[in-house]
C-alpha cells in the first residue's frame, strides 16, 4: 500500500467518524435546515432573563427549550455570553412528565460524548432514558463541568431552596410559590427564568403577572407558538385535528391562549398587529383626549389621533388611581405639551369624558368636569356610553371586513394594552367589571366617531329587474 492510499484510508475514516457525529448531533441540526421554525429562533435571540413561550401542543415549544438548555451547559449559545460550570434546573409537573418529556428531549441533544456523568433518581444510568434521573455532568467547552438538575413540581417547595443556579426552565407551568423559589435561587447570579408552557389551567399567577405584566418589568418577554408556526406539522392534520375542537379548547390547545369558558371580550385585539412602535404623529392628525375619571379607582385618559384613511392611532395615556383632580390635570397637560398636542386660542385642552364626571358626589362642591375646566381641560361628558353597540364599534375597528384594523395602539400605552389582554365577559351578559377603565374611554372615543359610510347601492336597469321579480317571486310563495 502506498502513502497516498494510507491517506486516502486516514481521510475515509476521518469522514466517516464526522458524518457519524454529526448523525449523533441533533442540536447541530436543530433549526439549520430548509424549514426554519421562526419563534424558537426569536426566543433564543432573546436577550430579556425572563422568557416564555406560551404554546399550542406540538407547536414546537418544548423543542426550544431543551436545545436552550443544553446551549447554556455546554457554553455553546449562539446568541448569549457563555461560561463554564453552569448549573441549572429543569423543573417539570411530575417525575413522569419530566421522564417522558423534558428529560427525553434533553438526552435527544446531548451527545454521548459530551456527558461527564448521569445521577439517577430511579433507574439505571447506562439506560437513563427509562429512569428517572436526578443530575446530568455536562461537559463544558470552556474545560469545566456543568450541572443540569431536574425537580418535579409534585416535590414542594421545600425541595427548592438553598441552591444558587444559573437558569431555570419551566417545562409547563409551575405553581406561584415554585416559581417564586426559583426566582430567589437566580437572583446572585443574574440568572435566567424561561417557561415553554401551554395554558391549561385558566387565569393563573403566570396569566396576572406575565403575560399582563401589571408592574412593566422590563425583563419579561413572551412568545404564542400555534401549529402553523411548526413547519414540520402536516397542514393536512392540523385541518383535521382543529374541526373536532370547541373554541375554547382549540384557543389553548392550539394557539397557546389563555382562556376561560367566557371568553375575551375581543379576541380580535392582537398584539403583534395592533401594537406599533410610537412615531411623529403630524398636527393635523390630532382628534382628542378621552378620560375615564377615577379618585381611588385609575383615572385614565388616552390621547386619540387619525390619518387621512381613517385609522385611529392611540398616541399616548396617563392612568393613575388614588389621585387629586390637580394631579391628573397637571400629568394630562405634561404629556401634552411633551408630544405637542394642539390646545386652543387661550392654551386649553379638550376632552371627552364619562358622563358621571358631571356628578358632584365625586369631588364635593364642584363636579369633576367644572374642576377640569378650572385647570385648563375642557371636558366634554356627553357620550354615547351603551355598552353593547360601543364594545361592537370597538370590534369593527379591530378587524374590517378587508382583515386589515382601523385601530393601532402606540407600544408606550402599555395600561390600555394589558386591559385588552385582561377583558372578560362576566358569567352574565356583560364584561367583568375590573381593569376597565381604558376600556370605557376607548368605547367613548370610538362611538364619537362617525360610522363607516355604507357602499352606494347600485341601481341599474339590470338590478332593478331583479329586484321586480324578487319581490313577485316573494308574493306568488
């Protein structure tokens, strides 16, 4: 055998021992191929310590955060500084739900060679798929070794202190008092939380203070994944599987939705179309304020604008509860004069606002509406405040007949946003009375506006002779 053959063997067998790698590789393959799963490559990006995908079964969640997971032990994640040593936890509902699932994606991205060491809970560690396993030693390519923990939500809270961790991955939703555990557990490192979670169990903790984020922590992040986010779901089977489901089933089942057997006042309102980043809005753009007045209850006001085409754009808002009159006149003519709002030949504001502003009872001697008018804000309290045709113009502006809104919300107006995601129809006929207020205002708003113009009626020659014989067609029946 000459050299060159002794090389050509060498170099065969280098190749063949790459490509049985790479075989053995599934986290080199993950989102590299033709079909790229879009929302598992934002939640990676992501820089925000909080972060959670609120998904559909099958729509890819769970993928994400294993392959998240194994990034931060190994130091290999594309997007975020690495480091050696990492320790973690991988919490699931139960032993067997972290058996079947989160455990058995992990063991999917690790390759064998990059294991250090496998602790089990039960079970044997040379077949650790079919066990329960305590910790994983993961190599590190920073030299060190990483440590991935897995605890069971069914274990208490007490199983979750004393650590100190780099990361957390809810794999489905925990309870309030598990999450808060592990909250503290990150906070010396500065260490990620992230949850892949579908939300079957209502209006929970995770409902309140994620997803509505009533405190605008800015760490927190979110994400809905449904089927057709997954490219490698058969549309053929989505179809299939989405016609033998109710409404309220399909909304968590396959978008990822938070839901109750009432149901959202506007499902329509979606945030990734009707929240937009604020820009210049030109003068002559400008319509009006509208305010829900409140003393202990938020008073909110909300600064309204529309284009050429009509669409509505909220600009601006101010929503404070527990304040004076003087207050929240000062605070609605600073955010005035700070984005420039049009006033009249003697510096006043206009408004539109709830009719029991004209009621004394709320502010002793004088009525809201004289108090504004004092301080500069003329208030307009004559509204159109029926609930059912308001909240029906609301919708029409959310979604025309032409799929596009006719209604867009500046990202700043972070309080109307979290209404709309907050709005429920009641066990009755009407919406729950809670977190309404830029609810009310916007329908006052809104039914102030004058409706869409009806498409002139044809009438031809041709459709006056349909007409003729529809109606001889009528009285011959």
């Amino acid at each position: 055998m000459t050299n060159t053959d002794e090389l050509l063997l060498k170099i065969r067998a280098i190749e063949l021992e790459q490509k049985k790698r790479a075989e053995a590789d599934a986290l080199a393959r993950y989102n590299t191929g033709r079909k790229k799963h879009k929302k598992q490559l934002a939640f990676h990006r992501c820089k925000k310590r909080n972060r959670w995908v609120f998904g559909g079964n099958r729509s890819g969640k769970t993928e994400c955060g294993a392959a998240e997971t194994v990034y931060l032990a190994r130091g290999i994640h594309p997007y975020r500084p690495n480091k050696k040593d990492v320790f973690g936890w991988v919490v699931s509902p139960t032993a067997q739900v972290q058996r079947d699932v989160a455990q058995r994606k992990i063991l999917s991205y690790l390759r064998p060679d990059w294991i250090e060491d496998i602790v089990m809970t039960s079970g044997r560690k040379d077949a650790p798929a079919s066990g329960v396993i305590d910790q994983i030693m993961v190599k590190n390519v920073f030299g060190g070794v990483s440590v991935i923990g897995f605890k069971s939500c069914d274990q208490g809270r007490e199983k979750f202190q004393g650590s100190s961790l780099d990361f957390v991955w809810f794999d489905e939703e925990p309870s309030e008092d598990i999450y808060l555990e592990c909250r503290m557990r990150v906070l010396d490192r500065e260490g990620d939380i992230f949850g892949t979670m579908t939300p079957l169990k209502g209006l929970t903790f995770v409902y309140e203070d994620i997803y509505l984020n009533p405190k605008n922590d800015p760490e927190i992040w979110y994400e809905f994944m449904e089927w057709a986010d997954n490219p490698y779901l058969s549309k053929r089977e989505i179809a299939l599987l989405e016609s033998t489901l109710d409404e309220t089933t399909l909304q968590s089942r396959r978008y990822g939705k938070f839901c109750t057997r009432e149901g959202l006042v506007y499902p329509e309102f979606d945030e990734s179309v009707h929240v937009i980043d604020p820009f210049p809005v030109p003068p002559e753009w400008q319509d009006t304020i509208s305010i829900d007045p409140g003393l202990k209850n938020p008073l909110s006001a909300h600064w309204y604008a529309v284009d050429y085409d009509g669409n509505v754009y909220v600009v601006a808002e101010h929503y404070r509860a527990g304040e004076s009159v003087d207050f929240h006149a000062d605070a609605i003519r600073a955010v005035s004069g700070r984005i420039g709002w049009k006033t009249d030949g003697k510096g006043r504001l206009s408004a539109l606002i709830d009719s029991a502003a004209e009621s004394r009872t709320l502010a002793g001697l004088k009525s809201v509406s004289e108090l504004f008018a004092e301080r500069g804000i003329l208030v307009n309290p004559r509204v159109n405040k029926d609930l059912f045709s308001g909240i029906a113009q609301v919708k029409s502006y959310l979604s025309r007949k032409n799929g596009l809104p006719d209604l867009y919300i500046f990202r700043n107006c972070v309080n109307m946003i979290r209404e709309f995601k907050g709005y429920f129809w009641g066990s009755g006929d009407a919406p729950v009375k809670r977190d309404d207020h830029a609810m009310d205002e916007l329908r006052y708003y809104l039914m102030s506006r004058p409706r869409p113009p009806r498409p002139e009626q044809v009438t031809n020659e041709i459709v006056k002779d349909k007409e003729r014989k529809m109606r001889q067609l009528r009285r011959r029946r």
